[in-house]
C-alpha cells in the first residue's frame, strides 16, 4: 500500500513535469512539493533518517565522498571535451541557446533544488528503504533501477532531435525515437544501480545525490559552453 502510494506521487509529479508544468518555478514547487509528499509517506511507513541516509553519521560521510566523485565526474567530461567525438556529445539544444543567467539558474537551482531532490529522495532514498527493508538490498536497487529508468521514459522522446550526437547514432523519425528512448531508459537503469551502490556503500543520500549533481549541473554548464568555446566546423 505505501510503496503503491509512492509509485502514483511519482507518476502523477512525472506527468505535472513533463505534461502541464509550465516555466522554471513550477517545475521547480512540483519537485520539492512531490518530495515533501515521499517523506511524509517514509514517515507512515516507520523510516528512519538513518534509514534514507540522512542521519547524522551519513551526512559526515556523504561529505567525505561527495567532492571526490564529483571532481571525478568533472574530470571524465573534461576528458571528453579533448576530443571532437567528445565535444560533439555536449552540442545540445537544450543548452546551447540558454543565457547566462539561465544556465546558472538550471545548473545552481533547477538540477539541485529540483530534479536530484527529488529524484534521489524518490529512487535512493524513499523507494530504496522501503523495498530493502522488505525484500533485501538487491531487489531494493533492480526495483528502484528500473523505475528510475522508467522515470525518464517521456523526458528523452526529443533526446535525438536537441542532442546532436543522439541523433547521428540513432537517427531521426519515429524509429529514431523508439531507439533513443528505450536506449534512455536501459542507460538510466544502469546508472540507477550505480547510484544505489554509492548510497549502499556510503551509508549516505547525499554521496549519489553529488553524482547526480555533478553529471547534470556540469553537463548542462559545459553543454552551454561547447558551442561557444568549440564552434562547429
């Protein structure tokens, strides 16, 4: 029933995002209104702080490994960028035409605030605990893997047309966009189960949340700055 009730906050704030949120600031309430929502459930449901990693103890370690594995994340798109494959993989629509402002807005707000508060109390905080607690640690992290994966099945249907590297691998039309969404949602599974080992290992929200950070709010800031710093050819 409240790993149910968790599954329709989702998919009804999914919808919200994708469907009728209209501008920054109402994505922005949806998510952190969305993730009020989850705790009050993780709170029926006889979580504890410890339990979704925000206790004390793991917010000391979430401290310890965020920096690291954000540099990390910093590092391997830096590597990218040295190469003209690399570059192609940041020239995105979605970022290239924002301002300043606005890419600071996304990158320092929208990402932090918005999308891994929720998405990281949602799937390595809410989800993980409950089902962990039910069934083990496996199947806490296939299940809320695939629902990560899942999570992200309408925001990548333009993924092909505003990415310019997504497009030449997959192509346009309604096939390239049956491939591009369904490659979507395997990668994000994948990277669903990378996220929930970091919290397991960690003992800490905060260490997946960082990841999850650095992959956007860099991606977003160099994908802004790809064109202008590296003009196609």
């Amino acid at each position: 029933m409240r790993i149910a009730s968790v599954m329709v906050v989702l998919a009804a704030a999914n919808l919200i995002n994708n469907w009728l949120a209209r501008g920054p600031l109402a994505y922005l309430l949806t998510c952190v209104a969305t993730t009020a929502v989850l705790l009050l459930i993780a709170r029926w449901d006889g979580l504890t702080p410890a339990d979704l990693g925000i206790d004390a103890a793991g917010v000391r370690q979430g401290l310890r490994w965020a920096p690291v594995l954000a540099c990390a994340v910093l590092f391997v798109f830096q590597l990218l960028l040295t190469v003209p494959a690399g570059r192609e993989a940041f020239r995105d629509t979605r970022s290239a035409g924002l301002t300043l402002g606005q890419m600071l807005w996304r990158v320092l707000v929208r990402v932090p605030i918005g999308t891994v508060l929720l998405e990281e109390t949602a799937f390595r905080g809410v989800l993980w605990a409950m089902i962990r607690r039910r069934r083990g640690t496996a199947w806490a992290t296939a299940a809320s893997s695939v629902l990560f994966g899942l999570w992200h099945l309408l925001p990548s249907r333009g993924l092909n047309r505003s990415n310019s590297a997504v497009g030449t691998v997959f192509g346009s039309g309604s096939a390239g966009v049956a491939t591009t969404v369904t490659a979507a949602v395997v990668a994000m599974v994948a990277a669903g189960a990378v996220l929930c080992e970091l919290r397991r290992r960690s003992g800490s929200l905060l260490t997946p949340a960082a990841v999850h950070w650095a992959i956007n709010g860099f991606g977003y800031a160099l994908a802004w700055a790809a064109p202008r710093w590296w003009p196609a050819a």
